[in-house]
C-alpha cells in the first residue's frame, strides 16, 4: 500500500506539454549548438515514437526504461522520448560500476536499457538477462526507419509515474524512488516559485544527471520556466571558471565539493585569471548550495572571492526539496532555512511525537505535501515503514531557531549516541575544519562497550602539516563539550565519496574497525 493513490485522470500540466509553449526560445546549449524547445519537442517526438516502433507497442505504459548517457542534448531527448512515450525514465549513473548498474537494472526491471556506446561494455557487464540494449544513436540519430506519420504518441496523464531515481544508498542497497508527473511537477514548481525563475535566466549544469540535484533544480526547473541550460559533459573547474566570467549565465547550482573544487582552481590561478573569474561569478543572481552540508569556510570563502553568499538549501531524492534559505534577505551560515512552498514540515522526537514549533529540542525531520514521492518501486513494506501518519520520515535530524533549520545529520550515521549523549557529527566536523593545518574531514561513531559509541575523526591535513592526535583534542577542546571530543583519529589522503560528492561514512567506519589502519 502506499501513501498516495495514483490518479491517472489527473490534469495538471506535465514538464514536456508545458515547456513545448516556450517555441523558440533556447532550451538547451550543448557545445557550440543551440536547442530550442520547438526542436526539443519535435526530436522527442521523434524518439518516442521510435522508441514505440522497437518495442512493438503503441503506449509503454508505465513501463521502465532504463538508461546510461553523459549529460548532453541526446541525455534529455531520451528522457522526453520515454515520457511522451508513457514510459519510467530511469536514469543510471555514468559514473557506477558494472556491480551498482547491475542492481540498478535487476531491480528496476525495465523493458530496455538505451546506452551512449561509449558505455557499451559497462552495460554489457552489468546485464544477467536477455535484456535488449539499444545504442542511444539508433533512437536520436536520422537513420532509424519510422513512419512517424503513423505512429501516435499516447496521451499521458500527470497521474502516471514519470521517473524512478535510485536513492544514494546510504543505508542499504539504493532504492528506486518513483514519482509521477504530477509529483515531479509539484517539486519543479516549487522551486521556480521560491527562486523566482524566469524566462531569461540562463544556468550550467555540471552536475550529474542520475541525481535529483541535476535532473529537477536545474534541468527540469530551467526547461519549465522556458530558461536555458547550459549542459557540461562533466564537471571539470577551469571549464566552470571561464563559463561563469562569460556574463551570459544567471544561476548556479552545485554540491559543496564543487565549490570547495572551484575554491581550489581559484587559489591556484594566475592573478589575472582571479581577477575574471572573480567579476563573472559575482554578476550572477543567485548561486545555490546542497545534497550535503555546506562547510562554514567554504562559504566564507566563497563569499571573498565571489561576492555571493550561496543560497544553501536541504532536499532527498524522496520528497525534492523541502528547505531552503531565503531569495532575498538575510541567509544564516549554518542553516537550511524555511519549508518552501507547498511543502510541509514537522519535527518529531523518538517517539515520534511532534515538537511544537517552538521546542528548541532536536527532532526527525517528516515531511509532507505535493512533493513528496510516490512509492519505492515494488517495495511497499519498505514504502510502508517510510511514513508515520502519512509523513515521510526523513532520517535527517534538526534542530529549530527563529524559524530556521539547523541540520544535525542523519540519524543512521551522524547521530552518535556516546556516554548517554546524543552529538552531531556535522558539528565536530565544523570544529575540527576550522583548524588552520585541516584540508578536510569526517567524523562517525564506532561501538565500543563502554561508551556505546566513540566519536571517531578520519582528517586529511594540508599538505606539509603535521599535526598529531593531541594537537586536535587541544583544538576540540576549546569549541566543544567534553564528550563531543574525538577519541579515535585517523590521518587519510583522501575521503571515500560518491559521484555527487557525499562521504561515504559507512567505508570511513571501516578505516576504524580494521585496527591494522593506521
Ligand atoms: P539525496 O537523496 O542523495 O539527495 O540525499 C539526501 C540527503 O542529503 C538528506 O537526507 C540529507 O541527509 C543530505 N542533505 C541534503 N541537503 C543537505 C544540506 N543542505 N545539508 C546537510 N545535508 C544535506
């Protein structure tokens, strides 16, 4: 059973019927070549009815279809193509190896992967089954032989499931989280409302297109509005630099190890170059930050050198984005903001009561609304256990000031039960960067009999310092509690993260739990 009923009369307007109105303005920008919506529309047109023709039917019906292509103009005719076609769009992660598309693939069980053939032998690895591969050159390419005069699109209701992201998996194999079009809608417009888009805004996308991130507050948001987007194969930094002094972009979106990347490039350029870069990024109008927490010296400098105070703002792959910091007026470091429109939030203690507005308590983060996604795909006890009361329990942790949200972590990884004490790693993480020789870091909880869970931080120092166990407990010492002061360190040259930028805090336990580490 799950939370929401899905309605296949309904008649709220789907992203592709609405940005086909927006006629001839640029929809995309890929390279040196323009695409503007009348294109887009008819191409994947094109491609659904190609799509239908293959597989021998007239409507996909919800079917899944499972793809694995870079960012690019082919990217998002496949991902129109299977919608118009009335199918789930499944996108897979470039970046995963045969192992994870695998799971992706079994799990989804679509009724055909469509695969840029520089992905080819990854796919090939991947599939167990009979499962029928099309090369994404057969479906936007001139050559395939479809009499499109014949061929009819079905009509797709909002009501009918879009698209199915595989959550990043911190807790557990990656699950497949459906949302219909309507849903998608709903997530879209709330964050044109809140970011005021507008036709004339012009965005980059360097991230990728497997993530909520990538595929909803940039691509789809742009698309609806009739805005342009800018699409990057990849993320690379000086690319990014000299995109954003170009003065033609308004918008920018990222995860913090992008900034913190661009951070870098900047500190190691030329004067000159600092100086471009520097004046274009400061003539954009907004520049968001999210998917995981912002450190506060990240924004500090990012603000230095750009003048921008980056928006930060809190999302999942289950409910889009729920909290963000506001457009116009005062942006706390530190904090995530307010629930954006449409979308509602309450706290709750371990018990699952709720938290009145004013309780300064930490609670889990439930949300709901229009937002909020459908279903895990074939998984209702998994959905089922998800929602109390028919609010999705987030995992997230936060605290409430004036108003604004504070994020404390996750409860499965960030919430460390030590000596009786409930501590955030977030907030030793904060402390422990702060330390002038500290490149990065992480901290986790690890069991142990007598304190329930020791606090445990994996750094990475900057190059040439050398800074011993004691020296950080002296530094912890002074901006923490006792009992927030890591016990067990590990000095790393690198932090294990996924492709869009998240420490994988289950590895990092890891490093601890095998003494041999050092
Ligand atoms: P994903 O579904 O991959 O987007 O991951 C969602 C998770 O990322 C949330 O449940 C949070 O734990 C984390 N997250 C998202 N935005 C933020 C943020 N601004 N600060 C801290 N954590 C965040």
């Amino acid at each position: 059973m799950t939370h929401l009923q899905t309605n296949s009369n309904s008649k709220s307007e789907t992203l592709f019927t609405r940005a086909s109105q927006h006629s001839h303005r640029v929809a995309l920008i890929t390279g040196n070549k323009t695409t503007s919506y009348d294109e887009l529309t008819k191409l994947s047109d094109m491609v659904a009815k190609k799509l239908l023709s293959i597989l021998n039917t007239e409507d996909l019906n919800e079917s899944r279809i499972a793809y694995l292509a870079p960012p690019s103009l082919d990217h998002v005719l496949i991902q129109w193509g299977i919608w118009k076609a009335g199918g789930v769009a499944v996108p897979l992660a470039v970046s995963h190896p045969p192992a994870e598309l695998c799971h992706a693939l079994e799990d989804s069980d679509p009724s055909c992967v469509i695969v840029d053939s520089v992905y080819r032998g990854k796919i090939q690895e991947a599939i167990t089954s009979d499962l029928p591969v099309i090369d994404s050159s057969e479906l936007v390419g001139g050559n395939f032989n479809v009499d499109s005069s014949k061929t009819k699109l079905p009509s797709v209701t909002s009501g009918r499931r879009a698209m199915m992201i595989y959550t990043s998996g911190t807790t557990g194999k990656p699950k497949g989280a459906v949302v219909t079009h309507e849903i998608l809608s709903a997530q879209i417009t709330s964050l044109v409302e809140a970011w005021e888009w507008k036709k004339d805004d012009q965005i980059m996308l360097v991230l990728p297109l497997h993530h909520i991130h990538g595929i909803v507050n940039i691509l789809c948001c742009a698309l609806w509005t009739g805005a342009s987007c800018h699409i990057s194969p990849h993320f690379d930094p000086l690319d990014t630099w000299n995109h954003l002094s170009k003065g033609n972009l308004t918008l920018f979106m990222a995860v913090p190890t992008v900034y913190i990347l661009l951070i870098k490039t900047w500190e190691a350029a030329e004067p000159e170059d600092r100086l471009r870069w520097s004046n274009g990024a400061s003539a954009l109008r907004l520049m968001v930050s999210g998917s995981a927490a912002l450190p506060a010296a990240a924004l500090e400098r990012w603000k230095v050198i750009t003048g921008q105070v980056l928006l930060e703002r809190y999302g999942m792959t289950e409910i889009g984005m729920a909290l963000s910091n506001p457009l116009h007026g005062d942006r706390r470091p530190g904090y995530v903001g307010v629930p954006l429109p449409r979308v509602k939030i309450r706290r709750v203690d371990e018990d699952g009561a709720e938290l009145g507005e004013n309780s300064t308590k930490e609670g889990e983060l439930e949300v709901a609304g229009p937002n909020v996604f459908l279903e895990y795909w074939r998984n209702p006890t998994m959905t089922e256990s998800s929602f109390r009361n028919g609010w999705f329990r987030t995992g997230d942790i936060a605290v409430v000031d004036r108003g604004d949200y504070r994020l404390l972590g996750r409860t499965s990884v960030d919430i460390i039960k030590t000596g009786g004490f409930k501590v955030s790693a977030l907030e030793i993480e904060e402390v422990v960067r702060q330390h002038p020789q500290v490149a990065d870091c992480a901290v986790v909880g690890i069991p142990d009999d007598d304190w329930g869970e020791l606090i445990a931080v994996a750094i990475i120092k900057e190059s040439s310092a050398k800074i011993e166990p004691s020296v950080m407990i002296t530094w912890a010492r002074k901006y923490l509690a006792s009992y927030k002061i890591p016990r067990e360190f590990r000095f790393v040259t690198k932090l294990p993260r996924n492709a869009m930028g998240k420490v994988q805090k289950k590895q990092i336990k890891l490093l601890f739990l095998d003494s041999s580490e050092t």
